[in-house]
C-alpha cells in the first residue's frame, strides 16, 4: 500500500484512540503468564469489569464453566497464538452478572516494547447463532415440505418455469429431483373455467390468486390435478406458488358416468329401433304385397312391350326382396335364442357384391374380394347379415368418395378364424377418430347412425361380434365373426 507522504503521521496516541474507538472486542495477555494486561472499552462493556478488575482474573473466572471451556483448553489456545503467531476458537465468556456469552474469538501475537504479548479479539454472536439456528430450523421445514409432506406445490417464476417442486409433485409432471424441471407447459395442458388455457392467461387472471387445472399426460390415463395459483411479491421479482391435489379419480369418475349415460342412451336407441323396426315390418307388409299383385297384372297387360317387361320383372325383384327383409326383421326383433340357419358366408357376400359394385362405380372405389378357398358355414340369419354386409361396404365407399382417387380402394376379406367366421371390410380412408360403436349418433352430415347401431344388433343377438379398428396402413378396418355351424 502507497502512503502519501504529504499525510501526518500516526502517533502511539491515535492507535489508542482508535483501539478505545472500537466496537471489537479487545483482550491483552501476558504471551508467558496469560495474565490479563489490558482491555479496551468495548471488552470492558460486554463483561462487566473495569481493567483493574479484570487484570486478575483467571480463565476459570470469566469463562463458561462448561468443559470445553475449561482453564486449561484456554491457556492452550492462547499458547497456539504465542507459538503460531495466530489461534481462532468459539469461546464463552462469563460476564461479571453471569451471563454467558459466546464470542467468535481471534488469539495474535504481537511484539511490545516489554515483550511478546497476545492481543484477544472477540466478539458476541449469541444473535448470530439465534439467526443460524432459526435458519436450520426453517431450513429442515422446507425440506420436509419438499420432501415428506403429501402437498403438491410447484415455484414458478413470471415465465412459467418451474423453480421448486415438491416430492410429491415430481413424478406426477415426470422429474427427476436434482435436475433442472423447465416450463410447466413442457408437462401439463393448463385449464381455466373447464377449458384450455394458455400460460399467459393463468398469469394475467392472477392477482393475486386465481383457480387453475392441469391435465398431465400419461398412459393408461392422464392425471387430473386441481388448486390454486398465488402471486407472491419477493424482493428480486415475483413469484408464484401452485397448490394443488389430485382429483383424478372424481375426474375420471364422471367421465365414467357419462359412458354409462352415453351406453344406456345407446341401448335405450337400440330398443326403440327394434320396436320401430317391428311397426315398419308390420306396417309394410300389406303395401309390399299390395304392389306385387298391382305389378302382376301390369307384367300381363304390357307382354307386348319388352323393355317395360323387363322394367317391371326387375321391380318384383326389388320388391321380393324388401318383402323377404320385412319378414326378417319381424322375425328376428323377437325373442332370439338360438339362429337355426345355416349359411356360407361367401355365398351371403356373393349375393351383396352386386349392390356394393352398383354403389362403388359412380364413387370410383374399386372393389377388392378375397374369399376364404374352403366354405366358411356359420350360423346366421341370411337376409339381414346380408344387409349388415351392405351397411359396412357402403359406409366406406361413402368415407372414400371424398379422398384422392389413388385411395379409393375397398377390400372384403372372408376366412374362417378358430370356431368363428369372420368377415371384414378394410378402405383407405381417412381412418377412425374413435369408436363409432361407442357413439349413440353419427359424424356423417347425412345419416342417422342406424346402420352401424342396426348392425350391431343383428350381429350380436346372433351370438356374433362386431368391431372397427384403426389400419396401420391407414384407413380402416370393419368386421365381424360368427359361430360356425360345426361349432
């Protein structure tokens, strides 16, 4: 260090003055007798003694009396000073009125004019070790809030990055503890008022507390959290503390109610159907019947004429048909309990590719067959798993009249698998958002969602199965199987 040689120098007077000045702590030992030499008046202060008091103290009488604090581990001290030129050590002096006080102490030796001596510096830390011990105190709190508490609590700063995390909350958000966490965006879709909201809007709504809900991701179900966000004014920003508690299981609770509603409306629908199929079956018979006998005698009057023969001869056609549908349908809205028919499934597909090819054409779908090569028997009601054929086939030419021309490829597939027969409808279309045989109603503009439901119902009152899948090739896939005859 540079002294200006302008300055005035420091005389022995103004050490002293600086020395009485101080808020330190001062002692002088004898570096031989470790008597007490000199205090200055900040020592005199926190102990309670004047100098010509102190000077004949002993350790012993002014010390703790604790045993680290015995005559003998201070002379020690003070010895490691005189031999080591300096000795530190947590020291507990007792005042003149008892009071113990501990003091962070230093021992140094110095050169007098008379000789070595050894200068105490000390000072009281009873409220520092107060703050320390509140400190370990809050400090165990915190970790057993982090750690053993049941509370899920995120820190989050005005970014939306997660600072703190509790136990609990890690392995919902899918953390590892000590590593860094990132935006709780990167974990969980937030909600606000039963909708998806985004980090921005939560934080504008708190002021300075607002609801919130996560949805985490996960398999086989996602996690439902629910609580409350809480602005926080700190010193160095805001910050923000999440409170939450799992709701999953009342969440997926309602969610699970609702199928039930949805299921029961589904049957209830599959009900009303039957019996609005019976009243139409029983209602069209006779007009049915009434227009063969009209068409009968039309065929006799114009056998003149071949082109309006043959017009007619195709509408008897048409009209024996329904007349066999309406039949079985009277039939099977019964009480169905065991299917005596027994028919080849290739044949029952055979007799509905006319109809398929006549609605593929005009749509441009090609059509695609792949018969199992031995004969595959089941038992079933002709007619109407002809129709459920139908229903399947038609509904992806419809889905694949809308995608490019390169897509519109319908294959029928039938084969016999175990003691079933199974027949399946694959098309390349535009695939399956969820499970049409869990809706009570369709997604096409125009359609009612009967032929699934009706289908549905044919082939499970046949003791068969029916289901929809997603293609891996894209597209999708319709099927369903049915008791072999030998079965």
């Amino acid at each position: 260090m540079q002294v200006d040689p302008r300055a005035p120098e420091l005389t022995a007077q103004d050490f002293v003055a600086m020395v009485h000045a101080t808020r330190m702590c001062v002692l002088l030992h004898d570096a031989a007798t470790k008597d007490i030499l000199w205090a200055n008046p900040a020592a005199c202060e926190m102990l309670g003694w004047s100098v010509d008091e102190l000077r004949p103290l002993k350790a012993n009488h002014m010390s703790s009396s604790a045993q680290q604090y015995d005559r003998v581990i201070g002379r020690a001290w003070l010895q490691e000073a005189v031999e080591k030129g300096a000795s530190r050590i947590e020291w507990h002096y007792r005042a003149k009125s008892g009071r113990v006080i501990p003091t962070d102490a230093i021992a140094l030796r110095v050169e007098l004019a008379r000789g070595p001596a050894v200068m105490v510096q000390f000072r009281d830390i009873e409220r520092e070790q107060e703050v320390e011990r509140e400190l370990r105190l809050t400090t165990s709190w915190v970790d057993a809030l982090a750690h053993h508490t049941s509370t899920i609590a995120l820190m989050l700063d005005c970014t939306g990055t997660i600072r703190f995390a509790t136990n609990t909350a890690l392995p919902l958000i899918g953390a590892r503890p000590g590593e860094p966490i990132g935006l709780l965006t990167d974990h969980a879709r937030l909600r606000m008022l039963g909708r998806l909201s985004t980090w921005d809007e939560v934080l504008a709504r708190t002021d300075p507390v607002t609801s919130v809900q996560l949805e985490i991701p996960g398999r086989p179900d996602p996690v439902y959290l629910e609580g409350s966000l809480e602005r926080l004014q700190e010193a160095d920003g805001d910050a923000l503390l999440m409170i939450l508690h799992d709701v999953s299981e009342r969440v997926h609770g309602q969610v699970r109610r609702e199928r039930e509603m949805h299921r029961e409306n589904y049957h209830a629908r599959y009900t009303a159907m039957g019996d609005m199929a019976m009243a139409i079956a029983h209602e069209l018979g006779q007009p049915l019947a009434a227009a063969g006998n009209f068409l009968a005698g039309a065929r006799a009057a114009a056998q003149a004429d071949s082109r309006v023969g043959y017009g007619i001869d195709n509408a008897v056609r048409q009209i024996d048909r329904a007349s066999t549908i309406v039949s079985s349908v009277r039939a099977f809205v019964g009480h169905l309990e065991h299917v005596q028919q027994v028919a080849d499934l290739n044949d029952i597909l055979e007799e509905c590719l006319y109809f398929v090819r006549l609605r593929a054409d005009p749509a441009g779908v090609e059509v695609r067959v792949q018969r199992s090569p031995e004969p595959v028997p089941v038992r079933c009601e002709r007619v109407l798993t002809g129709q459920v054929v139908l229903n399947l086939c038609f509904n992806a030419i419809d889905e694949m009249a809308v995608c490019a021309p390169d897509r519109r490829q319908l294959t029928v597939t039938t084969r016999i698998d175990g003691g079933t027969g199974v027949l399946t409808v694959d098309d390349l279309g535009r695939g399956l958002p969820r499970d049409p045989f869990e809706q009570t109603f369709t997604d096409k503009e125009h359609g009612s969602g009967i032929g699934l439901a009706l289908s549905y119902r044919i082939i499970t009152r046949q003791h068969g199965t029916i289901w929809s899948e997603q293609r891996d090739s894209g597209g999708s896939r319709f099927g369903f199987t049915l008791p072999l005859a030998e079965s």
